[in-house]
C-alpha cells in the first residue's frame, strides 16, 4: 500500500498540491499536519508511521517535507527500512524498493556521514587554535570573585533573602545557587 504524508509550514499554506500529487501517485491514504520541519514531534507523521505495515510504501511530495536536514532525513528512511517499509519522494524521483533508489538514497547518507565529519575536523581544529592564541570558549562568568565575595558577605546576614541577594548582583537566584551551591549553609 502507498501511503501519503503532506506537510506544510504555517497555517498560510496549502498542502492541496501536495495531496493531489499524492493521490496522483496511488496512494490510498494521506496524512496531513502543518508544521515546521525542525519539529521533531509532528503527530500526523507519527500517525502514518503507526499505520503502516511492511511492504507498504511511505511516499512525500518532496524530501523537505518528511525532513528538515539530511541526517533527519536518513534517520527517519533507515527506520522504515527496518521495518521493511519503503519510501519514495515523487519530485527527486527517489524510491527505495528499487535497487537504484537505495543507491541514490545511500549516497545521499555517504555525503552525509562525510559533511559531519568535516564539519567535526574544522570545529576541533578551530577550537585547537582558539586555545593556542590563549581563548576558552563556553560563556562568560556571571559573577566576578569580587562579586562572590559580596554575595558571600550578603548571604551572612540573615534578614537578606537569597531572591534579594541574587537582585543586587543583577542574576537569577538559579545562578546564585550555581556559584554558592546550598545559599546560606556551607557547601
């Protein structure tokens, strides 16, 4: 069986286009959610997932509809590869019940798995060099030690509550706890 998902981004688009496409490639049902693609929680995809069974076909529109990145992309089609159910995309013309849509699909994971690793080479080297020329990275301390020693000083009387302590130094009483871990008692 062919199954249909349909997705569009805001509720000022149509996914009419899409459906029709879809029923023009045979699929008997359509599932349809408006949503962004970075949403990993869409409930009509998690929908036709759950309906279908093995040797059923997932079919979308265009890739970018089923996901919003490459590796979301192979995550979502190596799923239903695992559970012996297929996937096609009628605007690239990918279909993996066919032997040269799995050779277009992995090819698109190889170049995947590829990029992230480049991507891992270029942040470690540029990390590597930040800390050469004597940089760290992370964000930049809320408090300073003459601030600590302040809060400190606060803290010691006990008719100043942590919320109004954490005020004065301009920080959340959660950040306050970060740096003076049990407020009052000692740590």
């Amino acid at each position: 069986m062919l199954v249909g998902y349909a997705r569009v981004s805001t509720q000022d688009q149509d996914a009419t286009l899409q459906r029709v496409a879809l029923q023009g490639a045979g699929c008997e049902q359509v599932f349809e959610e408006t949503a962004s693609g970075a949403q990993r929680d869409r409930p009509e995809l998690a929908a036709a997932l759950a309906y279908m069974r093995e040797g059923d076909t997932l079919v979308v529109w265009k890739l970018d509809r089923l996901a919003r990145s490459v590796r979301q992309l192979i995550e979502t089609v190596e799923g239903l590869e695992a559970r012996g159910i297929g996937f096609r995309s009628t605007t690239e013309n990918i279909d993996t019940t066919s032997p040269g849509g799995k050779l277009v699909f992995h090819l698109f994971a190889a170049l995947a798995e590829f990029e992230r690793g480049l991507i891992r080479e270029r942040t470690m080297a540029g990390l590597a060099s930040a800390r050469a020329r004597g940089r760290t990275g992370g964000r930049p301390r809320s408090l300073t030690d003459a601030d600590l020693i302040a809060v400190k000083a606060l803290l010691a009387d006990e008719q100043i509550t942590v919320a109004e302590v954490a005020k004065r130094v301009g920080i959340s009483p959660a950040t306050l706890y970060r740096y003076v871990p049990g407020g009052r008692s000692p740590a």
